[in-house]
C-alpha cells in the first residue's frame, strides 16, 4: 500500500491563514510553508519541491501574481500547479491569476470541502499530466530507438559489399556532427542548424554511400583507376540510394511529412556535388547544394584522402588539408572550407580515434582466430 502523502506549499504572509489551511490539509497531506514569495521560489526549486502550491496574493515585496509568473518561468518549477487563495475576489483579479499561470482561484473565506475538493482534483489532473510525459518519453525514445535501427541497417548494407566502409562510416559521422556544431554558432549558418538537424545529419550521415550496394564488384572493388564507362557506373550510386529512401519513404506515408530520413536523402543524392557547378549528378552550384551534402562531400573526401584503399595508399592529414584548401570555392563551399581549416586538429584526432578502435578490434579477432575461438 502506498503511504506516500502528497506534499502542498502554503504561501501567506499571515501565519493564522496559515495554520488554518494546515489544519484543513494535514490529515491528508505534508505541509510546507513559507511566509513571502522569495522564500517559496527557494523551496520550489528545492531538491524535494512540492506537488502543488497555495499562493496567497497580496504579500509584501513579491506578490502572488509575480511569485506565479517566476514559478512558469523556470524549467524546475513551471509544472507545478498553483491554486491562488486570496480575499481578492473582483472578476479582474482572477484572470490576472490565471495568465499568471494558476490552475484555480479560491476566495477568502473558503469552504474547507471546496478547498479539499480542488486540491484533489488538481493532483489527480497533475499526476495523470506526469504518466502522459513519462508515456511519451518512453515511446519518443523507441521512436529514436527505431530510427537509429533503420539507419544502421540501411547503412550496413554498404558495408557487406566493401570491408572499407565501416569506419569510414563511423568517422565520417562524427566529422559531420563537428563540422555542423561549428557552422552552428556562424551568423550565415544559424537558422540552418539546431540541436534536431545536427542530430539528424550526425544519424544520416552513414547514409551518403548506401547506393553503392547497387554497383558491380568489378567497378566497385576494381583496384585500378576507373574507366570513363566504369565512373559513369560509379557515379549512379547517388541516385540508387536517393531513390531507395524516397521508396521507402513513400512506402511509409513520410514523403509529405518532415521524416529523419530528409537528411539522408540529400546526403545521399548530393554529397558529390562541388561549389562550382562540375559534380554530380545534377551539377548543382553554390548555395542550390543542401547544406547537409555540402558538409558531406568535405568529411566524406578528407577520409576517403586519409584512408587506404584498393585503388591508392592513404595521404597524410597535412597532403588531405592542403587538397581541401585547395578546393575552396571549387570542389568545396568556402565557408565550410574555412571552418573545416579551422577544426583540422578535431578531424585528425576523431580519424585517429575511430581507427584505433578499428586497429583494436582487427587485432582482437586475429587473436581469436588463432586460438580457435573464432
């Protein structure tokens, strides 16, 4: 059986008006009280704040009104509900209680019943308010549980078809998420970036190569420079995985809808676009380049100049900064060309992060291996 006693803050500067609520309410309820508004704002956003305040209104300093808009002010403390108890009973008053954030109005003198009744009334509505928040956190955080799932499964078919892709992917969505949270606090880039849209692209990000399960082996693995035939292949893995979200989005009922898979879409499609109109597969110049693939296509071309591959031996960090710089207002958006100069150290150390943990876990499974346990 549950014992717990819901806890009420009584506000009033005279103390008999106080010990007449808590006669009325002890049996029933623990008792905080305070004699002016500065001292209730402190037990509010105390460690052990109460489940509903009674708030007188005419106190000296702070008056109730003002102590009711402080309380809907702070994040700590807006959800509590306030019932004002006052002698103020003109029509004016109690609105003025109400856009002040109060969930009722009570005038002096008051019916011990009528005050007992909509004190239950409100801590019912407020815990049924706590269960609905609670439901929605956890279905949010399935939702978000779902999304990293699609991604990574999409994302990981890429990774079947080339044993390089998978750190790549891990460290190409953290340069995303670094370069964005630089952009971010950049006038020119500000109203395109918040705390939704980096996670999203920092998510989508290992989306930018999915298409390539659709190209062939010997075009995709070829350990050679490509063919002017075997490139025009190649670069149709834009439009693969552009095409296989906008199905699956269709599919789903999200293409009309603002959908996490937005990110991956243009990310997908335009990572190789360049700022000077020569990439593909539109030619799209400047600004008609989705932020999110104008940030892509330098991650995506600083790891893939830093990485081994079939076809080359990796650069070094300084020989990958220096190509990049030297495709600003080329290959790459000026801007992110500056910022990405600026955050080369963070790039160098999360590529250095992500292929140690590679490095490790390589090692790991040779171990394994050798003793037969794998």
């Amino acid at each position: 059986m549950d014992t717990h006693k819901p806890t009420i803050l009584v506000v009033d500067d005279v103390l008999d008006n106080i010990e007449v609520l808590n006669e009325i309410l002890n049996p029933h309820y623990e008792v905080m009280m305070a004699l002016n508004g500065l001292k209730a704002l402190k037990i509010a956003e105390s460690a052990s704040p109460p489940d509903l305040i009674l708030l007188d209104i005419m106190m000296p300093g702070m008056n109730g009104f003002e102590v009711c808009r402080k309380l809907k002010e702070s994040a700590l403390t807006r959800k509590i509900p306030v019932i004002f108890v006052t002698t103020l009973n003109e029509v004016a008053d109690e609105a003025l209680g109400f856009s002040a954030g109060g969930v009722d109005y009570i005038t002096k003198p008051f019916s011990p019943s009528i005050v007992q009744a909509r004190i239950k009334t409100h801590l019912t509505l407020y815990d049924q308010n706590r269960m609905l928040e609670e439901r929605v956190k956890e279905r949010t955080f399935e939702l978000v549980q779902t999304q990293d799932v699609a991604i990574f499964s999409l994302s990981s078919l890429a990774e079947t078809r080339d044993n390089e892709t998978g750190d790549h992917i891990r460290r190409t969505q953290y340069y995303v998420q670094a370069l964005a949270q630089h952009l971010r606090a950049l006038p020119s880039f500000c109203h395109q970036l918040d705390d939704e849209s980096i996670n999203l692209m920092h998510k989508s990000a290992p989306l930018h190569d999915v298409g390539k399960v659709g190209i062939r082996d010997e075009i995709l693995l070829k350990p050679g420079r490509l063919s002017p035939a075997e490139f025009e292949i190649m670069q149709t893995h834009t439009k693969i995985g552009s095409n296989a979200i906008t199905r699956g989005m269709k599919v789903l009922g999200l293409d009309r809808i603002s959908s996490f898979l937005r990110y991956g879409r243009e990310i997908a499609y335009t990572h190789h676009e360049k700022w000077d109109g020569s990439g593909y597969p539109e030619g799209l110049r400047g600004n008609d380049i989705p932020l999110s693939g104008r940030i892509m296509a330098i991650c995506d071309v600083y790891d893939a100049l830093i990485s081994r591959r079939v076809y080359k031996p990796p650069f070094s960090h300084e020989e990958a900064v220096e190509i990049i710089r030297n495709g600003r207002e080329t290959h790459f958006d000026p801007h992110l060309t500056d910022a990405f100069i600026q955050l080369k150290d963070k790039f160098l150390a999360i590529a250095h992060m992500y292929t140690t943990l590679a490095e490790e876990k390589e090692s790991l499974e040779k171990s394994m291996k050798n003793i037969g346990l794998k």
